[in-house]
C-alpha cells in the first residue's frame, strides 16, 4: 500500500523513514524489471536461465531422504557444520584460509549486515561507505540512524587516502567501515590491490573494523589477469575484516542463503544476535546445497564458470550498444567483472527524470541518487545491470533508453 492510500491512524504506527526512495525504487516489480515487454537493467538479478533447477531438485530430494530427521528439527546458530566446511574450502581457493570455526551460515547477506549492524552500532553511530553504495545496505541498518561518512569512488575504487584524511580531521570514529571491494555495486569498478593493502594501513591506524561484501568476486571477466584478492586474504585482515560471500549470485537468490567469516569474538556476538532474529538458517536448504556441491553430475565450479563466460557476453554487448548509441558527453564504467555498469549522463540531465522516461519506453533502470547514503550525489547518473538480459534485448535496452534521454534532453 502506498503512503498515500494508507490511513492515517497506521501511518501513525511506524517508526521514521519507514519509507523511502530507495526503497521504492527496490521494491517496485516495474523497476527491477519484471512487466510486459519490459527490458529490466533494474534489479542485481542473475540470468534466469543459469538456475541449476534439475541440479536442485536432486539435492533437496536427498537433503529430505538421507538427511530429513538430521535437518529438520530446530538447528545449529552457526550453522551445518558441513556447509561450513564447503565454505571455508571454496574460500580457500580465493586465498582466505579459515576453519569452519570462523563461518556463520546466515540467510542471505543482507542479514549479516542487519546482524552487524545489531552488534556494533548504537543510535546515531557513523558509518563509513563508499559513495556511490550499494543502497540495499542502508536499509539494514536503518534502525540504528547511522550518520554517513562517504567517501568518493574512481576507476580504482574507493579514494583510501580521502578516508584517511577525513578521519585525522574529523576526530569522528566510525563504528565500521563498509565497502564492495571487488567489482561493486553500483558501478562495477574494483579496489586496486594497492588500496587494499593500504586501506588495511589505515584500518590498523584508525582502530577500525572492516566490512567486505562481496557478491560478485567470483564473476571476473578477464580469464588472462589474475583476478585481485579479497580484503579478507591479506595479511592483516583476520582481526579487522568481517566478511560476507552469498550462494545468491552463484546459485540462485530466492534461496537465501549467505555466509560471514568474523574474528572468534564477533562469530559469538553474530551467532548471538541471530538467535534474536530467526534462530538458525533454514537446515533443510543448508544440506540441499551440501549435496548440491558433492553431486557427481553437477560441478559448481563450471557452472560459475560459466556464468563468467555468459556475463562477459552481456557486459560487452552492453559496452559495445552504448558506444554506438550515445556520444562522448556520456561516459560510463567499464567493470571488470560482476553485474553492473554505472552511467553518467551530460550535466543538467536528471537520472531520475530518465528513469521515468525510459520506464514508458520499456526500460528499468535505477537512478544514481539512490546510491548515496546522504542524497548528495548522482542526480545525473544511473545504475544499469546487464546480468539478467540477452544481447539482443541489450541492444534494443540501450536504444530505448537512448529514447528516454533525448525525451529529457528536449
Ligand atoms: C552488494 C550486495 N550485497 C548484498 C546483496 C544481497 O545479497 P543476498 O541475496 O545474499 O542477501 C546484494 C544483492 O544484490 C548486493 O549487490
């Protein structure tokens, strides 16, 4: 129900900011690109057809059959043990060497970020993000009221010296530091190994703890390079780094199923607080996926792997449908991986106009001012994500939004 249709006397019942553009712009189907002929660069879905269903439908049958009586009573806080040996073993591979002790299997990232928000925050603590953010984030700890200290991201992601600086300034201690190192969200761009190690400099100096979300590491595009290591896998990072991995992008997002690695002191603080959020994760879904990713007929690995290829298809029909399209007073990323791409439109133009236009064109796409946690930014940009769209409706996405700029242009 909307703000204006819903009476007075509920309206009356909710806390402050119980609505928002953000929000909206999340919430609505038309935007994240579910209507009729609707081309959707709206939401960070993955591709559809990249679901393993038959895959799934064996793992859970066999979670129900082997396993029913084991998974189906009330369950561990941390998690299956088994899952979280999966997890350490895979991130293991990535450079970050942990034990099952330090996973806490969680019901999508989101809730970890509600978890730690739960454990460091008290109301009116400072946050330090990334401007622009992933905006999903905010909402998690909306509760809390955090201020924002924002700091600016380039090509090489975000400015650590600029964070540095406002902290010797400012004398403000931020409880926590939140940040999408590897190809982020909103604007594809990744944080330089040298910023890493320098932002880990700077953690230590300032007494800082470090989230690193990381949804899309697994997704790069550049087989030849090197892909950069997490934050998490650098010496330095196991006291200061909590970090957050999903199967969401990897499997499938209506699963809902996530992990954080913490220090031994937050894994109990989080284990605690999950208790006052919903107990466990779903144990049933937990051991599907353990038999998911010891199924013979199934390999995970190239699955992802696959993922990469069809990803970097749709990201360079994107690149290649805007170089033909607009001219050089638009600029936009080029990510090296992940989802999304960030566009900046000629001064003056409004996103959030273009997002109307183009939505009566057929396009979603999101506006860039929902990224910035302080409304101070990306009045002229947009977030387009290509992952959910085949090259040719790419193509013809990129054409109507063409349509809904010049419709704004006049
Ligand atoms: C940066 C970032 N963090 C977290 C999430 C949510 O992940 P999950 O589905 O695991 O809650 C997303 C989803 O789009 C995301 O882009």
């Amino acid at each position: 129900m909307s703000h204006a249709t819903r009476p007075a006397w509920f309206a009356s019942w909710l806390i402050d900011g119980a609505d928002s553009a953000a929000d909206r712009a999340v919430s609505s189907p038309a935007s994240i690109g579910v209507g009729a002929d609707l081309i959707g660069f709206g939401g960070g879905q993955p591709a559809s057809e990249s679901y393993p269903l038959e895959p799934l439908e064996r793992a859970f049958s066999r979670a129900i059959l082997e396993n029913g009586r084991a998974v189906l009573p009330y369950g561990s806080s941390q998690g299956l043990l088994a899952l979280r040996e999966v997890v350490a073993e895979r991130l293991g591979r990535r450079g970050v060497n942990v034990g099952a002790e330090s996973v806490v299997i969680l019901t999508g990232s989101l809730q970890g970020l509600h978890l730690i928000g739960r454990i460091t925050l008290d109301h009116g603590d400072t946050i330090v993000t990334e401007a622009p953010t992933f905006m999903g984030a905010l909402s998690t700890w909306e509760h809390q009221r955090p201020r924002y200290l924002t700091i600016p991201v380039d090509e090489h992601g975000m400015l650590v010296e600029a964070l540095d600086q406002h902290l010797r300034d400012s004398q403000a201690r931020p409880k926590f530091v939140y940040l999408l190192p590897t190809f982020q969200n909103p604007s594809g761009v990744s944080l330089t190994l040298e910023r890493r190690k320098r932002l880990l400099e700077i953690a230590q100096e300032h007494d800082l703890l470090i989230v690193e979300d990381d949804p899309y590491g697994e997704f790069w595009f550049d087989e030849g390079t090197e892909p950069i290591p997490p934050l998490r896998s650098l010496p330095g990072a196991e006291e200061r780094v909590i970090y957050l991995g999903t199967f969401s992008k990897i499997l499938a997002p209506g699963i809902r199923l996530a992990y954080a690695i913490a220090p031994p002191d937050m894994v109990q603080a989080l284990m605690r607080a999950k208790r006052g959020v919903d107990f466990h994760t779903d144990t049933l879904l937990q051991q599907a996926v353990v038999h998911l990713v010891r199924d013979r007929d199934f390999d995970l690995e190239s699955h992802i792997a696959d993922g990469r290829g069809l990803y970097k298809r749709r990201r360079d029909a994107m690149l290649d449908a805007l170089e033909s399209t607009f001219s050089s007073d638009t600029r936009w990323t080029r990510p090296g991986g992940g989802f999304f791409l960030w566009i900046d439109l000629p001064r003056g133009i409004s996103g959030e106009a273009v997002v109307s236009a183009a939505m009566a064109e057929g396009v979603a796409v999101f506006p860039g001012s929902i990224f910035y946690p302080n409304g101070d930014g990306g009045s002229n940009a947009l977030r387009l994500s290509y992952s959910n769209a085949t090259p040719d409706r790419i193509r013809q996405g990129i054409e109507r939004l063409k349509r809904g700029v010049s419709a704004v242009a006049g």
